[in-house]
C-alpha cells in the first residue's frame, strides 16, 4: 500500500510562516523517487505547482512563490517538506505532496492552508 502523509498545514496570519512535510510509506518507496514537489489548489482555480525538487536536488518553483517558500527533501527518509514564509492571503488552498516514479505519479490527500488575519 503506497501512502503520502502531509502534515503542518493551519491558519496563519499574512506576513507569518508555515512549514509543510510529506512522509512516503509502502514498498514503491524502496526506490528512490524522481521527482517530489508540492502542488496546490485555490477554490475555482487549477491545480499549480508550487514547488519541485529533482533527486539530484535541482529544485523549480511556480511564477507565484518569488523566493519566498523553500523546499527540501531526505532520500533516506523519504520526506519532502516545504518552508513557507512571508505569506499572503492569495497563498490559501489546499497542498498537495506529490512524488513520481518514472510516468507513475503518488498524491497525498492534502493539507489546508488558510492565511487571513
């Protein structure tokens, strides 16, 4: 059974900062992933990357995200987290951990983040 637990999703007030992780489970994850990023959605709007980091750590952020989120990942651990600063409200929707094997991609169920004063 292949799973994706994301955590550390909240409310946070514009300005503050949130740090999301992804944690792989299930034996697809004896090998190492290609590619592991996060996605998010808005209500009313598409799915958009957020962020991706390849296994040999070149790392691709969307338009939006102007330096501002870093993301990181640990092979051994299979995790992939997030660190997200200076947020603002257009930053709300729900995140997606994602990882990829080959053309075989694995979603996590998502994880809130509201930011609103």
């Amino acid at each position: 059974q292949v799973e994706l637990v994301e955590s550390g999703g909240g409310l946070v007030q514009p300005g503050g900062s949130l740090r999301l992780s992804c944690a792989g489970s299930g034996t697809i994850f004896r090998f190492i992933m290609d590619d592991m990023g996060w996605y998010r959605q808005a209500p009313g709007k598409q799915r958009e990357l957020v962020a991706s980091i390849t296994e040999s750590g070149d790392v691709k952020y969307g338009d939006s995200i102007e330096g501002r989120f870093t993301i990181s990942r640990d092979n051994s651990k299979v995790t992939v987290n997030l660190q997200m600063n200076s947020l603002q409200p257009e930053d709300t929707a729900v995140y997606y951990c994602n990882m990829r094997l080959g053309a075989r991609d694995y979603w996590g169920q998502g994880t809130q983040v509201t930011v609103s004063s």
